[in-house]
C-alpha cells in the first residue's frame, strides 16, 4: 500500500508460485508494461542487480518493527499433528546434537566401545536434519499440502524423532553409564525428586530414595464435587467441573488473575471463500459456536501435586484433560485429548486476566517480540492472530500472567485476554485435516515482578525438553556438571560437533530476554582454546579461558557462537 517514499520494487513472476517459470501470457505483458502510459516502468532484471542498485541510492526512511505478513493466518494451527511431530523431532535432534557434541569434549572419549552408527553420527546426524527441514519446507510445515504428502510427512518426522532419540539413548550411555538422568538444559532443575545440574546428570541407585518435597498443596471439594479449591503455597484457585479456573490469587500479594474464567474451551465457524487451510477470517468471533457438553470431574492427589481429570462431549468431539497443580510450583499444566470431529472449526483455549498492558511478550527463535493487544488503527487490527512458539506473556511490571504450550503457534491477544488456538478443520487441500485424536499440553505460569526477572523462559523450556533417562541403575550416587551459566538471561541454545574442527564443538548462546549483561560460562575441564565464531564456524576471535570459566558480554538478543577445542 505504500505510494510514497518508494522508486521501485522487485516483483518476482512465473507460474505456480514461480516455481513453474514465466509463461508466454506473462512475458507479453511484460512488453506491454514496459513503457506504459498510467503504468508503472517495468522492465526485467535479476535481484543482484536490482538491490545494488537501490543500494547506491540514499536511504530517506528505515523501518523498524515486525515484517508481519497480513495473510494466511490459519497456516500456524493447520495440520496440528505435522506442527507437534515437527517440534518433537526438533527437539529430538537438539538432544542428540547437544549428547554428540559433549562426547567430542570427554577427557576420555570412550571411541572404542562406539557402534558403526556412533562413528559415522556426523553424516548420520545430518541426514537426520535434512529429513526435518525437507518436512518443514513449504507447503508441509503450513498444514496447506495434499493428504498424501500429509500423512508421508507424519511418517518421516515420526522416523526422526525416534532414530533422534535412539542414537541419543545410545550416546548417554557411553557418556554417563547406566541409572544417569541427564538435563541439557543450562540451569538446574527438579525431576522425581531430583536436584539435577545444569547441563549434566544424577545417576539413580539401587534402594536410592529421592528427596521428597513435602506436601504443600491441597485440594478441597465443595458443592457435591462440581466445585474445587486449590491451596498452595503461591496461589489459591477455584475450579469448577468443567476445569476452568473462576478465580486465582496470588496468595503473597492478593493479586487475582481472573476476570470471567481461565481454561475457557471457545469454538467459532471458520468458514473461508479461497484458500480454506490458509486463512482464518478477520469476523470469525462474531460467529460463535456454543458448547453444550457437560463435566465430569475426577480429582487425586499424587506425590507431585493434585491432579484433576475432566471428561466432556461435545456435538463432534469429546475432551479429556488432566490439569496438573504441581507441588511447589507456580506453573499449572493442562495435558489434553480431543477426538477431533469438526468441519470448519476454529477451536480456542481462552484466558481472560486483570493484568493490563497494552502489549503481549510473545517468543519468536532466540528471543521474543512485544506485540500491540490493542486495536487503535489497521497495523493493531491486522494483528488479531500472530505465530509464536513456547509461550506469550502479560506483565504490569508488577503481576504477570504467561501461557506456555508443546506444541502450538497461534495466538490472539485482545486487551487482557490471551486465547491459544488449539484445532481447525479445513478441507481444502485435505478433506481430513484435522480429523481424529490429538494430544498436546498447554501451561499457565504466574510471575511476580518484571517480565525480564521472570523464570519464563525457563519454564517453557522444562515444558519442551524433558529429561533424559539412562536404563538401569548405578553403584555410585554420582552427580555431574558439563557446563554452567551464572546470568538465567542467557540460554545455552546448541552444543553440537564441530563441522571442521575434530577435537572441538560447538556451543551457541543467545540473551533471552531484550537485556544487555555479562556473565561467566563455566565450560568443561578438557577445553583448552575457546573462539568467537560466526555461524559458520569460522573463527574470528580467540576467547580468554581462565580455568574453567569464559566471561562474555551480550547485548539485548544477541546470539554468539562459541568454538571449543580440546
């Protein structure tokens, strides 16, 4: 739309998307075009030129914001199934990278106990990365393909993730030996009522007892069973038999959270003229559909908190849901099962809060953008469904309030209001997309204080990752730490084999949350040279290593790639 400020732009043309070339009709209108009168000058030219062109030409205006496509919104949710295997596998890979690449950092690599596949895991890992990015290219990732490239699509990432986690298994065991639980995140975290390191492990013991945390959370019924409280140490809820929580208050503060109902299941028509997986029409709440299914509830209590389990059916699917209030937790887990039967639905988990802001934090890869959740003008409006990845959050500076999912993208922010799309059901390109069982976990978490003080990002990350657990159990009560970071803004993405460098691998970092700092990397003992590398691994710039530490300065977002040498 712009008309000003503007000499020119680069059109790309051919059929099908360009992939097909020009035909005869469109280089006939090119001709037409070229000396038009009321017709812009046109002419052909390939994009090296074009851009050197304009870039000798003085820059008036540089634009600063998000490059946000007003088009073919329904593209994060579409195709749920493809979405979550795709992030499995993505995580999958993470962990067999990050496993390989410590192998190459051992003191005493244990190279002569290695299998054929162990050996050859550079070009086997490889192969496995292509598999992954071939199913995320265009049109499969979208959910806009063909059912048969669907469900080949579903095959080959369901092979990675499970090849991934094989040679994972695998390398674990040559690193750590039987009974090992193995965190790679880089901070430390429970699991079973284990204190695991950052970016290492505990190895469990015969007759061994974890430490158990003592119950601090408890549940009460009221009103014959449709109605219950929840009290632990951070906050008190109230929920009822459809599992949607009708109040949550900071138990510290006496902040409540809810304005009308969290967990609030909200179903529109999702009807579109062109480009049905595609889109997701700017009207579709004004044509709701009501739910009319009826709860039950069923409520335990586990060594880990109270769990409440909900059964519900609807006209064309049924909901099952267990809502998890985790033991010394602010983060409460909703693991969901829908038995999908729609057509042309638009299926939204709904979380109306009090925090007010008039922007949502919602991540994007190594970090996240703010994003209005107001609609003043046509930039707000055009907004009305964005694409985000592990969570999206409110803050008042104060009081904040984030939802964390596993596996899916879109999401509408309106005022206070945080709604996670869960399902559609298109049927075009596939008459049976969407159909059928679903599995996926969304999270709310509570945060005291600013948003970059927050623990996030962290627990976002503990929601995609879980740990890993060797067979067996060990003789000794062992407990190691491969890598540490002391400022919890700064994430150890990546650790993977070097490409080049043999004896070395590579770690990549990234500042999480907008704020410029300096910390210490602590890096394994066997580490004698650190780079500063670019993406590609070229070395650039020797790091000073003082024993085991590397201190590093990062400015907001930065992402740095580290070189290490054995």
């Amino acid at each position: 739309n712009q008309k000003e400020g503007i000499s020119g732009m680069l059109f790309p043309f051919g059929y099908g998307d360009g992939g097909g070339g020009p035909t005869e009709i469109m280089v006939e209108m090119l001709n037409r075009c070229g000396d038009l009168q009321g017709a812009p000058r046109t002419k052909i030219e390939g994009p090296e030129e074009y851009f050197r062109r304009v870039g000798e030409q003085p820059i008036d205006n540089t634009y600063y914001g998000e490059l946000y496509l007003a088009w073919h919104r329904g593209t994060y949710t579409a195709q749920a199934r493809i979405k979550k295997k795709a992030r499995q596998a993505e995580a999958a890979l993470r962990q067999t990278d990050f496993l390989a690449g410590l192998l190459r950092l051992l003191e005493k690599p244990p190279r002569d106990a290695l299998t054929q596949k162990e050996e050859g895991m550079d070009e086997y890992l490889e192969a496995l990365w292509k598999e992954l990015l071939f199913c995320e290219f265009h049109d499969i990732l979208p959910g806009t393909s063909i059912r048969r490239v669907n469900e080949e699509a579903e095959k080959s990432l369901d092979k990675v993730r499970r090849e991934a986690f094989s040679l994972a298994d695998s390398l674990l065991a040559k690193i750590a030996g039987e009974g090992a639980v193995f965190n790679s995140l880089s901070w430390s975290r429970e699991y079973g009522g284990l204190l695991l390191p950052p970016c290492g492990f505990v190895k469990k013991t015969r007759g061994g007892k974890p430490k158990k945390r003592e119950g601090t959370i408890r549940a009460i019924l009221e009103e014959n069973g449709k109605k219950v409280i929840i009290e632990s140490e951070d906050y008190r809820a109230v929920v009822d038999g459809l599992g949607r929580i009708l109040s949550l208050c900071d138990r510290e503060t006496g902040y409540e959270y809810v304005t009308g109902a969290l967990n609030e299941l909200c179903m529109y028509r999702d009807i579109n003229v062109d480009y049905d997986a595609w889109e997701i029409g700017r009207m579709y709440e004004a044509v709701p559909v009501k739910l009319k299914g009826e709860g039950k509830l069923y409520l335990r209590c586990e060594p880990d908190g109270v769990h409440m389990d909900i059964h519900r059916e609807e006209a064309y699917f049924t909901w099952q849901q267990e809502i998890i209030f985790l033991e010394g937790s602010r983060r409460i887990e909703f693991k969901t099962k829908v038995d999908w039967r729609e057509r042309h639905k638009l299926l939204k988990v709904v979380f109306p809060t009090t925090v007010y802001t008039k922007e949502v934090m919602e991540e994007i890869q190594f970090g996240y953008l703010k994003r209005p959740t107001h609609r003043s003008r046509r930039y707000e409006k055009d907004r009305y469904e964005t694409c985000h990845h592990r969570y999206a959050a409110l803050s008042d500076g104060k009081n904040g309030f984030a939802v964390l999912n596993n596996c899916k993208y879109g999401i509408s922010a309106k005022d206070s209001t945080l709604a996670l799309t869960l399902l559609r059901a298109p049927v075009k390109p596939d008459e049976e997309a969407d159909q059928g069982q679903h599995e996926f976990t969304y999270a709310l978490y509570l945060f005291a204080g600013p948003f970059t003080e927050s623990d996030v990002v962290r627990e976002a990350y503990e929601l995609n990752l879980p740990v890993q657990i060797a067979d067996g159990v060990s003789k000794s009560n062992e407990t190691t730490s491969y890598f540490s970071i002391d400022q919890k803004n700064i994430i150890l993405e990546t650790l993977k084999p070097a490409m080049e460098e043999k004896n070395g691998a590579v770690a990549r970092l990234y500042e999480s949350m907008g704020s410029a700092v300096e910390c210490n990397l602590f890096v394994p003992p066997s580490v004698r040279e650190v780079w500063l590398c670019n993406m590609l691994e070229e070395r650039q710039e020797r790091v000073l290593l003082m024993g085991r530490r590397v201190q590093l300065k990062f400015h907001s977002f930065e992402i740095k790639t580290l070189l290490l040498v054995v």
